[in-house]
C-alpha cells in the first residue's frame, strides 16, 4: 500500500499526518476552520486517505500552522511514493467554482518549483490569511520534490478562487500519482 506517516514538531508546531494515496478515513483538525475545509477538499478531490492532527501558535497567526502543515504533508507524499515506479507522473486539472476558474498541472519529478499565478481581492477568508495559499503550496511543493502550476486565470470570490486551487492541485496530483504500469516514465530510467 502506499501510505505513510510523517511528524514534524518544533517550538511553534506540533503536526502528525498520515497519508493513504488510493483513500481512506479523512479527517482534518489544524485549528483553522478554513485551512481545515480546505485540507478536507483537497483529500476528497484527490482520492486521499488523510488525518491531520495540528497543534500551532495560532495566538501568533496562522503561518507557521498552514506553512509546517504543508510541509509535513509534502514529506508524506515523498514517502509514500517512494522510487515512483509505475505512477502516472504528470497531471492537469482545471476546476471551476461559480465565478472562479482554477487549473494545475504536476510532474512528480523529484525537481521541486513552483509556479503560483492567483491574486486575491480579500485579505481574509474567515481566520485564513489569503497569502498563506501561497505559502502552502510552495512548502508542499518543495518537501513533495514535485513541479507544481497553479492558477486563477479568472475570478473575483476569494473563498472560490482558493478552494478552486487546492482541488485542482488535488486532482492533479491524484492523476499524478495514479498507477500507470511498470517501470519509471522518465528517459533517465529513474525519477529523482
């Protein structure tokens, strides 16, 4: 099966995520109502197994919370991809939310870069900073060891715009990753 589970704990975060790339249980407690939504679409978009238990220093603000989530779930999905033999490797998505358009496209080719093209009319949505979508995606991206583009070309609600993006990257990611036979589809003969 490929799962795992992965831990980070430091002076601001105290995170423990296990992770089931063919499903499973979902379930999602950070402290932030709309992180936790989003973590949730995310999973059920993907086709994700997922529980994450997260204890930060949300009396400070939500970034170290949303930054060192991403980065213990970009480790699990590492570990539980091990030498991706036999995955998918690529994959694109685009997903509408009422007025908003959101599209990925991944490469999970042991290369981490980010490509983050959105802007966001609200500060806020609900006790979510706007920006930290960005800095999720960066921090997942990079300890992942994926090539990852997101994007809103177009779309005013910020609430959709942002939830578009982590269920396009969702889906993407689950095509990705989805079995595609035998051996590594890189000319090297290895993806790292």
């Amino acid at each position: 099966m490929r799962v795992a589970k992965a831990q980070r704990k430091s002076k601001e975060t105290d995170i423990t995520i296990n992770l089931n790339l063919d499903g499973g249980e979902v379930a999602v407690e950070t402290g932030l109502g709309f992180f936790d939504h989003m973590l949730i679409s995310f999973a059920l978009h993907g086709g994700f197994g997922l529980n994450v238990r997260v204890k930060g220093d949300l009396e400070v603000d939500g970034h170290h919370t949303v930054e060192d989530t991403a980065i213990v779930l970009g480790r699990a999905f590492k570990a539980a991809l091990g030498d991706k033999t036999g995955i998918n490797r690529f994959g694109t998505a685009h997903v509408p939310m009422d007025e908003a358009l959101a599209f990925a496209t991944v490469d999970v080719s042991g290369r981490p870069y980010l490509v983050f093209d959105s802007e966001f009319a609200q500060e806020k949505v609900g006790d979510f900073d706007s920006c930290l979508c960005e800095e999720f995606f960066r921090a997942l991206t990079f300890n992942a060891g994926i090539t990852l583009h997101v994007s809103n070309p177009y779309g005013k609600n910020t609430h959709h715009k942002i939830e578009a993006l982590f269920k396009a990257a969702a889906r993407a990611i689950s095509e990705a990753v989805s079995p595609k036979g035998q051996g590594a589809l890189s000319t090297k003969g290895v993806i790292d």
